[in-house]
C-alpha cells in the first residue's frame, strides 16, 4: 500500500487556490422551516447561504429584514474590532506587547452571531472571537489590560494574552487547547435543559481545531440529548500554515452535521446579513426544543495567524486582495449606502471616533501597568485563586518561596 502525504490546495508562490470553490448565487438558496429533518436539508451544506449581491442589495429568502438600526450597530462592533486589532499589533511590534491575535476578514462572524444571540446565550469562542466582547460593549481598556497582565486585568495576569474570560457578559474563559469549548459548550446546554431555561450556547471552533477529537464528542452529545447548542466552525481557510483541505475541507465542514441527525448550514461568513439570519434560524431551532446546529463559516483570515507567525512563508502575499467574498465591513458599508442609512461622512466620523476610543483606552489601560515597568504581583501570586483549599503541598511550596 502506499500511502502519500496530503497535498495543499494552496502555497507559498502558487496561484491562490479560489477557482475551485463551491459558491452560491447571493438570494440562491432555499432557506427551510427551523424546525426541519437534518436529512431532509443535507443540500444546504454544499451551497453558501448569502443575502447581499454584488450590487450591495439584500436579495432572497434568507434575508432578515434587519431594522438600519442593527444594521449600523453592526458596523459600528465590525469597525471597533478591526481598528482595535490595528492598533494591538502596532503596539505588539513597539515591544508594549507581548503578543497579539488579529481577526482582519472575520469581524463579521463575532459581530453579527453576537447580535442575533441574547445576552443570557453563553458564548464559548476561540481566541479570534475578541469581537464578541466589544460587541457585548466590554470597554476596550478591559481588553487590554488583559493582554498587558497589568493590576486592571480580572484574570490576575494568569492567562496568557488574548486568552480572555468574562462571566459578567457570558463570554467562556478562552483555552488554548484547541476545541475543548465544543464539548464544554454542549455540556453547559445540556444544563441549560435540565434547568428548563431557554438559554442557549453557542461554541466557535477554527477549521483546523475541528480535526480534535472534542469536535466529534460535541456533535456526538449534543444530536443524542437535542441540546440547544449552535456548534460553529469558522472556516477561514488556514490552520497557522495548514490550509483547509488538510483538515478535510475538499468536503465542506458543514456536511459533517449529517451525520449526526444535525444540520449543517454553509455561509457566507462576509456577508453580515446571512450570518445573521443562520444564526437567527439556529437559536429558533435550539430554544423550541429541536436541538444543535453545525455551521460553517467561511471567510478568509487576511491577516498573519498570531504576531508570531510570517504567511508570507506558505501562501501568496495577495490572496485575501483575490477572496471572491470580499471585506465584510466594506460590504455591509456598502449596503447600508445603499438602502440611504449611511454615508461617506459619517463612516469617516465613525472612524475617528473609535480611533479616538482605543487610542484613549490604551492609555487608560496602560497607567494602571505596562511590560516593561509593572507593577508586577509577587512571585507568590501564581498560587493564588487556583484552588478553593490549597492542597497542603502547594501551602508548603508557597511558605518555602516566602522564606527565600
Ligand atoms: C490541541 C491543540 N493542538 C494544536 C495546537 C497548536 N495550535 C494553536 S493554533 C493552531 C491552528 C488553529 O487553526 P484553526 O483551528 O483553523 O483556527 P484559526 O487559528 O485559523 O482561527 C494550532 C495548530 C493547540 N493549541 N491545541
């Protein structure tokens, strides 16, 4: 037998690998009943459920028919997010930072899933989902004195930066374990059930993080108890230097719901309105009893994996300039011009003013401790708020390091 490595649809130097991507038409697909058989829908994992055309129109039946308000809204958290991230990596590369991971491409999953959730929903994301926490209107310094590990920062410097938690907006603490928020998602929505609230999860896991073994015991869990879990996978075609097809993605994501009795719906994760609407029509599904949904997200990440990480060594520099699903914030800009709700005017005042926020919050953030000149908690802090008892051998570690 022989048995040969994978090859990459795309690399370094090549042409991008976009010509042979499944595409749907914007207002193309059927959008069924919430409360359909997973089989009877199994065809909507291999098309891409999209509203806006390339005219900037919200054409079909997936549309939401979402009031400018929300709309505007959206805009406002896509934009926070994408500036935010900006300005994170240029203090990443002035050495104010230790480190940083951008979502550029992808603002519109965190804005728009966010928005169609409700605040009691627990979210259970990735460290690419910073949005959610600006779009759940956590003050941007709160971020940031989180990446700084400064006396400001709720998690006691003990994460890792990006590595966020939140109880007070239902934000999960951010593992780097890939996927373990998959079944840790459907744990809480079993609970959730057993309680009789109507509460739901929703849980967010890379492409690449999909090929863990905590992705298949999420599906497995939540199609046998109908939790009401919305299981997403945002594919953004690399995994760090994997791309997609390594992980299985020659057969879209979304098709593995299937399997497990549960839908799987494949979107436009670009176009904010259908992200939107698929969300909308899981938490329908999951609040009346009918249990998880499987949706793909697919998007591009425009941006370098971490600040640790070089693309230019295993893709084409240009790609994202040749994505076929553009900018997300370009898009919903360009349709809320459109419909006569936005302008050029006021999108640069937009601009301004959430520059002027981050610019404000990270001085904020920073008088309360930066890298280079603390406060730094003693070395004795990494023993605290671990354990309700300390064991009594870590008590003793703890008086030993006292005593130096
Ligand atoms: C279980 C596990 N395996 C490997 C890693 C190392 N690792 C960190 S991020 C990453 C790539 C993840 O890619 P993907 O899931 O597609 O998400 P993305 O970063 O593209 O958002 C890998 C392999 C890890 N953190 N955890």
């Amino acid at each position: 037998m022989n048995s040969k490595n994978p090859e990459a649809t795309s690399k370094s130097g090549n042409q991008t690998g976009f010509k042979n991507l499944r595409l749907s038409n914007a207002g193309e697909v059927n959008r069924p009943d919430e409360f359909s058989e997973a089989v009877d829908i199994s065809k909507l994992a291999f098309n891409l459920i999209r509203v806006l055309d390339d005219d900037h129109q919200a054409v079909g039946p997936w549309d939401p028919e979402l009031a400018p308000r929300i709309l505007r809204n959206g805009l406002r958290h896509m934009l926070l997010t994408r500036i935010f991230d900006d300005r994170m990596l240029m203090m990443q590369r002035q050495g104010r930072l230790s480190f940083y991971v951008k979502s550029t491409g992808e603002e519109a999953v965190s804005a728009a899933q966010c928005l169609a959730l409700k605040p009691d929903d627990m979210m259970f994301p990735t460290y690419r989902q910073q949005g959610l926490l600006l779009a759940r209107e956590v003050p941007p310094q709160e971020l940031i004195c989180q990446l700084l590990s400064n006396s400001g920062d709720r998690l006691k410097g003990m994460q890792l930066p990006v590595m966020y938690s939140n109880a007070d907006v239902n934000f999960f603490a951010i593992s780097g374990t890939l996927a373990t928020q998959f079944s840790q998602a459907v744990g809480w929505a079993m609970a959730s059930t057993y309680k009789g609230d109507d509460n739901l999860a929703c849980a967010w896991v890379g492409e690449g993080g999909s090929a863990e073994p905590d992705f298949h015991y999420a599906l497995t869990f939540s199609s046998v108890y109908k939790s009401p879990v919305i299981l997403n996978v945002v594919n953004n075609q690399w995994a760090i230097s994997t791309d997609q097809s390594i992980a299985g993605g020659r057969y879209p994501f979304a098709a593995r719901g299937t399997g497990y009795g549960i839908p799987g719906l494949r979107v436009d994760g670009n176009d904010f309105l259908a992200v939107y609407a698929v969300t909308q029509w899981a938490a329908k599904r999951a609040r009346a009893g009918h249990g998880p949904t499987l949706i793909e997200l697919f998007t591009y990440r425009a941006d370098a994996h971490s600040t640790s990480d070089d693309p230019g060594k295993y893709r084409p520099k240009d790609e994202w300039k040749h994505w076929p699903l553009g900018d997300p914030l370009d898009r919903l800009k360009q349709h809320l011009i459109y419909i006569d709700e936005w302008s050029e005017e006021q999108h640069t005042c937009l601009l301004e003013e959430l520059n002027t926020m981050v610019v404000k919050a990270w001085e904020e953030a920073e008088s309360l401790g930066n890298l280079s000149d603390g406060p730094w908690p003693p070395t004795t802090a990494m023993f605290d708020y671990v354990y309700k008892e300390m064991p009594v051998h870590l008590q003793k570690q703890r008086q030993e390091l006292l005593e130096e």
